[in-house]
C-alpha cells in the first residue's frame, strides 16, 4: 500500500543536518560565505537536498504568495534553527555537551515537524509517511530535523567532526576506517593546513 505522493517524505541521509550546518561556511574567516541569502534560496536547497517533493513545496510556499514578511520570518526562523545545530553539533565534536536551551529549541522544532508514522513504497524507493502537514518550517525542514534527532540518537555520534582547518570548521561524519580523519578534504583543507605550517616553520627558522 502506498500514500499520496504529496504526503511522503524521502528518508533523509544521515549527515543531511550537518550538510544544513554548512550552508554556511568557512566560519573561521573574518567574512565567513553564505549559500542561504533569500526564502527563495531555502526553497531551492531544501528542494535539492532536503528531497522535499513538489507538492509539499507548494503546501509551505502557498501561505507566503501574498506575505512577503512571513517569508522573511520564515527564512530568519530557518537561519536560527541552522545556527543551533552548529552549535549543537560542534559541542559533540568537542566532546562536550550541547547547552540545554540548544536542546529545549530542537526539541521544539522537533516537536513541529511532520511525525514519521510509517515507511510506504512507491517506485522502487521507500520515503516517510506523514500527517497531513501544517505548513511552516517544520515541514520545509523536516528531513533536516529528522536526521539530526537520528545522529544524536545513534551510534554514529562520536563520528561527528569539525575540520582542523580553522579557517575552514565545516562539520563531517568521519567515514575513516582509523576514526581519525581531521580534515573535511585532505587534498583542501588538509594540504593548505600543511602548507600554512610549513611557511610558519620557514619563516620561524
């Protein structure tokens, strides 16, 4: 048996949230890069990588049409929910434990996405059933929220990293067979970090 399209959501991968944390990137710099401007921008990533379907788009887009502001509240709420989980997920790269009002805000967040009720089937592939959805951000950011309540509920936790680049501080799953990876990419961030050593160390002789 198989629901309506509109009403299934894609099983998020597991680092989906830690992809959401790195729309913004290159934090250490003094002007970090932003890939999330605009509503319409949220629109297109979670379109793309949140795999929320067309129709659901509709469903959260349709109350904007006509409220600029709403949108804007929308993408500013999204933004907040973004920066939480850096901070969230860069404590358990530090070993240490999120804040707890960091958790109170995922909680509610949480709280307002559309619930998992069952796995349904269609075209070869398998997606979350939902609840007929409210819209929001909840729905827009479900499979975001989705993964993360799974990451920090799973045995994958302590795989949770921040680059050693500190210019860089994207967050990854380390998929190292060692478990000691420090790098989000050896051949960027890591070999710029060897060479910005390696000057230090010239220039210091």
């Amino acid at each position: 048996m198989t629901s309506p399209p509109e009403l299934a959501i894609a099983a998020p991968p597991e680092d989906l949230c830690l992809a959401f944390a790195n729309t913004r990137y290159w934090r250490g710099m003094e002007a970090p890069t932003e890939e999330l401007h605009r509503f319409e921008d949220l629109i297109a990533w979670c379109g793309s990588r949140g795999r929320i379907s067309p129709e659901l788009m509709g469903l959260a887009r349709d109350p904007l049409s006509r409220n600029p502001r709403r949108a804007e509240g929308w993408f500013a709420a999204a933004i907040a929910l973004r920066e939480m989980l850096v901070r969230v997920f860069k404590a358990v790269a530090e070993g240490k434990a999120p804040e707890d009002e960091d958790l109170t805000i995922f909680d509610a967040a949480l709280a307002a996405a559309p619930s998992r009720s069952r796995i349904t089937h269609k075209d070869a592939s398998f997606a979350w059933q939902i609840a007929q959805p409210e819209p929001g951000i909840g729905l827009l950011l479900a499979p975001v929220l989705w993964s993360a309540a799974d990451l920090l509920t799973g045995k994958r936790l302590d795989r949770v990293r921040r680059c050693g680049n500190d210019r860089c501080l994207w967050l990854f799953l380390d998929d190292s067979k060692s478990g000691n990876r420090r790098w989000c990419s050896m051949s960027q961030c890591g070999n710029r970090a060897k060479a910005h050593r390696h000057r230090a160390k010239m220039k210091g002789a």
